[in-house]
C-alpha cells in the first residue's frame, strides 16, 4: 500500500467516523481502530527495510548491536507509544494517553541508560586525570 492509499483510507475513516459518531460512538471508535490496524499492517514491511538499512549503516561504522538494538527498541517504543495515545485520546481517555506516553517516555529512559553511560565514559576518557 504506498501513500496516496492511506491517505485516501484515512480521509475515507475521518468522514465515517464523523458520521458514525452521531450514530453510534462505540462503532466509530472501532473503525478507527481498525483503520489504524490496517494502516500500521502495511506499512510493517517498510519499518522492517528501515530497520536493516540502520543495522547496515551501523555495522560499517562499527557500532557495537547492543547500541543500534537500543535505539531501535527507543525508536519502537516511541512509535507504540504514541499510537497507543492517539487511540484513547480519541476514545475521550486523554488521562489514560496522558499515563500511555509517560509510561513510553519512561522506558525510553530506562533503555538509553546504557548509552548514555557510553558517551558519559567516553567524554571522562578524554579528560586528564589528576
């Protein structure tokens, strides 16, 4: 599915789900939801070309695989994350989105610990020491 047929299901949803939410809201936030599931299934086969191209890139440059998996898993999170926020924020839970992206923001944290230790090591290797 390239661009132009998403953003035609996406304008084809927005103006169901416009008149179905008059309807029936419940039916609504299920077409979204399944508009979204749709919409993430085929663009999976891109995220995956992404993913080896950065895992390439990274081994010519020498970049050990904890760290190129790391910022693979951040930049996961944060896509999950933020889908997971629109979806309730729409549904009218925007407490539970709010929660939903600190939760991402939070592992996000938790997993670039290793990295940022990395670079905090390399900046003291370059100063003299005393």
């Amino acid at each position: 599915m390239d661009i132009l047929q998403i953003v035609i299901l996406g304008i084809i949803a927005s103006i169901l789900y416009i008149i179905l939410k008059q309807i029936n809201a419940s039916f609504a936030f299920v077409l979204i939801l399944i508009t979204g599931i749709i919409i993430f299934m085929s663009i999976i086969n891109q995220i995956g070309v992404i993913f080896q191209l950065i895992q390439t890139l990274g081994q010519k440059a020498n970049v050990q695989g904890l760290y190129l998996e790391t910022i693979l898993k951040i930049i996961g999170i944060s896509y999950i994350a933020e889908l997971g926020a629109s979806l309730t924020k729409e549904a009218g839970l925007g407490a539970v989105a709010k929660n939903i992206e600190l939760a991402g923001k939070i592992f996000i944290l938790l997993l670039a610990v290793p990295i940022i230790t990395a670079v905090i090591e390399a900046i003291l290797s370059f100063l003299p020491t005393t």
